[in-house]
C-alpha cells in the first residue's frame, strides 16, 4: 500500500462508514491512507504515520483485539490509536483507553469533533524513538475530565491532553496555583467512570487556542492507578 509522508492512517473494512471518515479528514487538511487490517499487517516496511484511525463496526473484544494487533506491528508501535466505534458503553471506552488508545469517540461523531481529535492527536511531537519503552512513557490523549479544586469545593470541566504514568497535561479556563491538590474524574464520553485520580499542579500556561494549560503530577499512592487506567501497565495479557 502507497502511504504519503506524515499521513493519518485509517484502519477498517471498506465500507461506507470508513468512506466518510476519509473524505472528513481530507476536507480537514489531513493526508489520508486507507487500508483493512489485514492489509495494515501484512506490509512490515509501512511508512509510520501520525495516527491510526480504527474504524471498528465489530463488538468489543473483536474490536480489543484489533487495537492490541495494531499496536504490536512494528511500524505503528508509538503512533497514537483513535478508536471509532458504534459503541458507547462505559466498558468498551474503558477497554480501549487502559489498553493504550489515546481517545475513543462513538458514532455518529460530528465531522468537527472528528477533525479536531485527528489534528490534536497526529500534531503530537515525540522524539523518534518508536520503540515500546517510548509509547508507555508517555502520550497525547483527548479525553473529557471532571476536575475537583479541593481546597474551594469547586467542580470544573477539563480535558486531558496528554498523560504519561506519573503525570498528565489539561486544558481548562482558568489558571491553578502550583501546588493546589485536586482529583481528575476521567469521563467516558459523557458519562463519569467515577474514578478519581488525586494529583497536584505542578505548573500552568496559556494554551494556544485560549484558557490554560496545566501539568499535573498524580499522587503516590494514585500513580499505580493512574498508570493501569491510562493504559501505561498492562493490566492483562490481551
């Protein structure tokens, strides 16, 4: 398969649903291969992308399997994994993130919200190193999360932007003091997977497109949590 330079690779039958999600992302300014699985794993000297797009129409543990077969070819170890599916159970989003995926978005997805994610996630700058010991260090993710401000009770929507198994990075409006202790409730899609990281602010920024970046490091006791549930410590051997 013929694969351009810095291209968003989309993974799946060929049918309509992956049809749209290529022509979505080429009006998004995206280059664009497309290819099956079994295309994807038969060519060892692929040229890495950016991303993977897993277009996935199967069940969860068909779907489980895919992304963990993606992830062990060698070319794509290190590339980040947006997975699509149909599906929008707690579980399966669950399945896909402790698994690696950097974010998991359920169809229908509007094609903004799709462009969006596929930018953020192939903008991702990593070294070169692609080896396995690099993707479980650290890498970018979109996903929404409930942030508690513990010291003032409040409640705040924020989004994950990337993690690693000690830390993570979020967006959010509004600038936090280093040093202020709260708690990262990750979300599945719109629902709450009520697990709550407790972490501190180590630093906060400007982000470019507006509001605040902020880098967290997860407390001791939460990092081991915090690395199975980002997906950084297998937590079985599929």
């Amino acid at each position: 398969m013929a694969a351009p330079l810095a291209y968003t690779l989309v993974v799946g039958l060929e049918n309509e649903d992956r049809a749209w999600v290529e022509a979505t992302l080429l009006r998004g300014g995206l280059a664009v291969a497309t290819a099956t699985e079994g295309d994807v794993l038969a060519t060892p000297r692929l040229e890495p992308p950016r991303l993977v797009v897993l277009d996935d129409c199967g069940d969860a543990v068909s779907r489980v399997v895919s992304q963990r077969r993606l992830q062990l070819h060698p070319p794509l170890v290190g590339v980040p994994i947006l997975v699509l599916a149909w599906d929008g159970g707690v579980e399966s989003y669950t399945a896909a993130i402790t698994r690696g995926a950097s974010a998991y978005l359920v169809k229908p997805v509007s094609p903004q919200e799709l462009v969006e994610v596929a930018r953020r996630l192939a903008g991702w700058q990593t070294a070169p190193d692609r080896t396995e010991r690099r993707r479980r260090l650290r890498r970018p993710m979109y996903m929404k999360v409930e942030l508690h401000l513990r010291s003032r009770g409040v409640r705040k929507e924020a989004r994950l932007c990337d993690a690693s198994g000690g830390g993570c990075c979020l967006e959010l409006d509004e600038a936090l003091p280093a040093g202020e202790p709260v708690r990262v409730v990750l979300q599945a899609g719109d629902a709450s997977t009520h697990v709550g990281l407790g972490a501190e602010v180590r630093w906060t920024r400007p982000a470019e497109a507006g509001g605040h970046r902020a880098g967290l490091r997860f407390s001791g006791s939460t990092a081991p949590l915090a690395a199975k549930l980002l997906g950084f410590v297998r937590s079985d051997p599929s």
